[in-house]
C-alpha cells in the first residue's frame, strides 16, 4: 500500500502541474502548506480553488431552495396531484437548505439571490413536469424566505 504523505511529499520536489493531476497536485499543495513552503505554493490556482469551493456551497443552497419552490409551485397549480412524496422533499430540502447555512453561515448574505435564480430554475421545471406553459407560472418568485422554510403542508402530519 502506497504512503500517501510520502507520495505527496516526493511529488512536491517535481511539482505537478494543476491542469494535469488536479489530485496529486491538491496533495502536493497540502504537503507545502503543512511544511510551512508558502514561497513554494501555486497560490493562483490555490486561489481558483478556494474560490470554487465558496460557490460550490452557494449552488448546494441554492439547489435546494430550487427542489422546494419546484414542489410549492406544483403544490399550488396542481393541488389534485399533491402527494406524501412532494411533501417529505420539501422537508427534506428545507433541512438540507438550514444544514447548509448552518455549515456556511456567510450564505446568509446570498439568500434573496438565491431564491431568484432557484426560483427561476424551479418555474421551468415545474412547468415542464407539469406540462404546462410558463406563462401560466408566475414570473417573479411569489414565495418568501418564511414560505421556503416554514409553510406548512397538510401531509406533512404523520398518518
């Protein structure tokens, strides 16, 4: 079995390149980090990194704000379909929504741009699962961050 810290450290003195292992080259960036070798770090891509992780977790937010407007709008233009299953997502999602902001609380400063663009996300979709016109769907979010998180749903009782 290979030593991953002796893999990554013997890797380090060549160095690869980002665009060619992103995973050795992670390992290889920890290893400097550890070492205290910040003259010797690509901090560019390091940078590019961080900064995906940063929307990473925003998108994590943000989708599952999207999974639960998708099913208040069904559950508001298609009340003779509405089932457990809708209502069990949408209380999934919420907890998926407050863990993620609980991780990240700096999202909170995103969350009315969240709920835009999931919402845009979720009218499309909703109006394609329901196989109806998006005119038909309103086109600004008609739901608040209270509504996303709190609305009650009469199945959500357990039966």
């Amino acid at each position: 079995m290979l030593d991953m810290a002796a893999t990554a450290s013997a890797n380090v003195r060549r160095g690869t390149r980002h665009a060619d292992d992103i995973y050795t080259w992670v390992q290889e960036q920890v290893a400097l980090l550890r070492a205290g070798r910040v003259d010797a770090l690509d901090l560019d891509n390091i940078a590019e990194e961080l900064s995906d992780v940063g929307l990473s977790e925003y998108h994590r937010l943000q989708s599952a704000i999207e999974i639960v407007l998708l099913h208040m709008l069904k559950w508001d233009n298609q009340s003779e379909r509405r089932s457990r299953s809708w209502a069990l997502s949408v209380a999934e999602h919420r907890e998926r929504a407050l863990l993620q902001l609980e991780r990240s609380p700096g999202l909170k400063s995103n969350l009315e741009e969240a709920r835009r663009k999931a919402f845009r996300l979720a009218r499309i979709r909703a109006a394609r699962e329901m196989k109806r016109s998006l005119k038909l769907l309103p086109a600004d979010c008609p739901y608040t961050w209270d509504d996303i998180l709190n609305r009650p749903f009469e199945l959500d009782a357990d039966r």
